[in-house]
C-alpha cells in the first residue's frame, strides 16, 4: 500500500458530548480506538484535524451557534482518543482541514499518498476534507463505521457521495487493520 496517514477529524469534546453533541458519535470511538493503536503499532502517522474557532467572528457560528472555540474544553479531543505527547495536532477553522491550515505540508513532509478519513461528520468536516484531499491527489480511504453524521440518511447519503464523486475506498475499521 502507497504510504498512508490516518486523519481523525473533529473528535472533540463539544462534537461528542457537548455543544454540537451527537449521539451516533458514541458509535465509532472504540472503532477509531482500535484502528489508533495498530496504527501507533505500525509507525503510521496519526493526525487530528480539530475545530478551533475564535470566538465572536466565526462565521460557522450563525450556523452552528459556538462550538470548539479556541482554548475552552470543548475544543479538545475526546479521552478515550487523547492524542500521544507530541502528536500532529492541525487545528482549523473551517469544514476542511486543509482550508488555511498546514496539513497539506505536513503530509508532503511525511511523504503521504492514501490518507484514511476518521471521525465526524461524514456529510460535512470528512466531506470537505476528502473534497481538497480528492483535489491535491491524495488517494482517499473511508471506513464506514470510523466516521459519523446526526442522522442515518446524512451518514449513508456521505458515504455514497464520497464514494461517486471522489473514488474513495470504503471499507471498514476491522478489514483496514488487517490490511495496515
Ligand atoms: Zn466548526
């Protein structure tokens, strides 16, 4: 397999149990969980894409009323998938992670070509990452039951989407360790 990085997107505090609390993201943390450690097991890079917005002039907020603002608990990753000391931490402030963040440089460090896409929302943050990742040629993998949306219908119609429009492989937490 082409040299991998696994992204977990928006796993954080307000996402899971807070602010923008979603009940179907209970689902896919053991599931993330898992895929981590082979993943630490193997030397595979693990990067966290987290919101981080300011408080006040983030547009995202009249949508979504405020959530993950900078420096507050809600902004950090949930305990069960806390981050090692000195892990890639790339924080945004918009749907995708490479919107005016660093994670296309890091990944061209880490000579990245496949990233694996983890975490929420499958129709939203994971859509418009896989989008600019689709867009600089990066080679997308998904397991279906390592992200997550508020709704079945959201979650399903993602997965569809990804699959059609950028030729991401979906798979599943357990079949992508065993290929890792
Ligand atoms: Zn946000």
């Amino acid at each position: 397999m082409q040299k991998v990085a696994i992204i977990v997107i928006d796993m954080l505090k307000d996402f899971v149990t807070g602010s923008l609390k979603c009940d179907r993201a209970v689902r896919i943390i053991s599931n993330i969980k898992n895929l981590l450690d082979h993943a630490r097991n193997k030397n595979i890079p693990i990067i966290f894409s987290n919101d981080h917005h300011i408080p006040t002039v983030d547009k995202e907020f009249k949508l979504w009323g405020p959530h993950a603002v900078a420096g507050t608990e809600g902004a950090r990753v949930i305990d069960e998938l806390k981050p090692n000391e000195g892990g890639y931490i790339i924080n945004k402030r918009r749907y995708s992670g490479f919107f005016e963040t660093d994670l296309d440089l890091l990944l061209r460090e880490l000579d990245i070509e496949t990233v694996v896409l983890t975490g929420l929302h499958t129709n939203i943050c994971v859509r418009h990452t896989a989008a600019d990742a689709f867009f600089r040629g990066y080679k997308l993998i998904i397991p279906e039951d390592g992200v997550e949306a508020f709704t079945e219908e959201d979650h399903k119609s993602g997965i569809d989407y990804l699959k059609k429009i950028y030729g991401a492989e979906i798979t599943t937490t357990s079949e992508l360790i065993q290929k890792l």
